[in-house]
C-alpha cells in the first residue's frame, strides 16, 4: 500500500467485499444479460406492505423473484405483473458470484433468486435486513454497477452504531456468517462516478444485483 491508495475497509466478520471483481468490461457483458432478462421480466416498481412505493424499480432471475405488495414481502416463481416464470439467472453472473462466495469460505452456493434493483441518481434503500430466505447459513452476495453507492452497515438491531463502506462498480460484496441479519441500506448514489455508459444504467444511476438461496 502506498500513501495514495485507500485504505483498507474494516469489515465485520462475515462481510467481504472483492473490490474490481469484474472487469469494465465484464461489467459491460453481465449488463447486456441483465437487459436480456429486463426485456423478459420488466422493471416494476413494488408497493410495499406499509402503503408507499419503493423508490427503486426492481425486477428478478432465478427460480424464484422477490416481490413486495400489500400483503408483504416474499418470494415467488413468476413476475407479478406478466404473470410469467422469471428468466434464468445468466450463468457469467451466477459464476461470478458463487466463486467469491466459495472464496469467502462460504461452500458451495445455488443461488435461486436474483432480485435486480435499479437507482435512479436520487434511488436509496432504507435500513433492512433480508429475512424472507430459508437457512441464513447461505449468505447473500451483491454485484453494483454504475455510480459509487454509499452502502450502511448497521448492527443486528436497527439503532446502533453504523459503518459507511462506498461501493464500486465491478464490486462483489459477500454478506453472510454472524453478520447475515446485520441491518443495512443504501444512503446514496455519488454522482459523476460510473466508469461505463450502458444502455440499461440510468442517467446517474447504478444497479445493483443480489444473488440469494430463497427456499
Ligand atoms: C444495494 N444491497 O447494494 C443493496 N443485501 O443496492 C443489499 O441490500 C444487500 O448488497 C444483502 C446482501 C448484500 C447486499
Ligand atoms: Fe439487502
């Protein structure tokens, strides 16, 4: 390290973060089959349980999608709208993600679900925590695309004590072990700091993929 790099991020245990995971231009491929799976399963923006809209768009991949209305949050085989099965998970991202999972000393990870969220440059996600999997034993791993994200990680309540990691794009966050139930969200999107234009990406904007064991 010298003088001019960042410093390292101090992460709680269970959290590991492979920064430029994914080449500019491996980012470039795995947005052009994320659009491949939009024109599938159109973005949709969900209500949720307590009455208001998120303000993120979202759609799925996998065998099952997440999905959020007034009834609740949960999971389920088809596109709330479309009515029709989610299109697979493209395999470069599943690979992606399950070799830094295993490399997280996580085992062998069969994602099921790959919830897609896509910020606008004014997109945020509040504190939350991802309950509605089967066995946490599995952890949850993300892949950000665009504009840097301020991303919280909080405790396993909601008040406490919280830490600001930025990611990047190409980023593969691994979040699982003791921090699983970690409460967590997204404060912003940090203008001016994509490195790649895609059709897909909003103006100013960043998606993010999370790749999950739901069932
Ligand atoms: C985001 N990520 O980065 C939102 N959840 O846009 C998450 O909520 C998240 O990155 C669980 C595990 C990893 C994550
Ligand atoms: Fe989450």
């Amino acid at each position: 390290m010298t003088l001019f790099d960042d410093p390292p991020d101090v992460l709680p245990e269970g959290v590991a973060l492979f920064r430029q995971r994914l080449s500019p231009d491996a980012q470039r491929r795995a947005l052009d089959t994320i659009a491949e799976v939009i024109a599938q399963a159109p973005l949709f923006r969900p209500q949720m349980p307590t009455g208001p809209y998120m303000i993120n768009t979202l759609t799925n991949c996998g065998e099952r999608g997440w999905v959020s209305d007034k009834r609740g949050y949960r999971y389920q085989e088809t596109h709330p709208e479309t009515l029709q099965p989610w299109p697979a998970i493209p395999p470069e991202v599943r690979e992606c993600t399950c070799d830094a999972v295993r490399e997280a000393g996580f085992g062998d990870f069969e994602p099921d679900a790959c919830l897609v969220n896509v910020y606008a440059a004014d997109g945020r996600l509040s504190l939350h925590r991802d309950y509605d999997e089967a066995d946490f034993k599995w952890p949850i791993a993300s892949l950000s695309f665009g504009n840097d994200a301020d991303f919280v990680i909080g405790g396993l309540k909601r008040a406490g004590k919280t830490q600001t990691v930025r990611l990047r794009s190409g980023d593969v966050l691994v979040f699982g072990g003791p921090s699983r139930l970690r409460y967590h969200g997204v404060r912003k999107i940090v203008p001016g700091t994509s490195p790649l234009d895609h059709p897909i990406l909003p103006p100013d904007g960043r998606i993010n993929l999370t790749l999950r064991r739901a069932a």
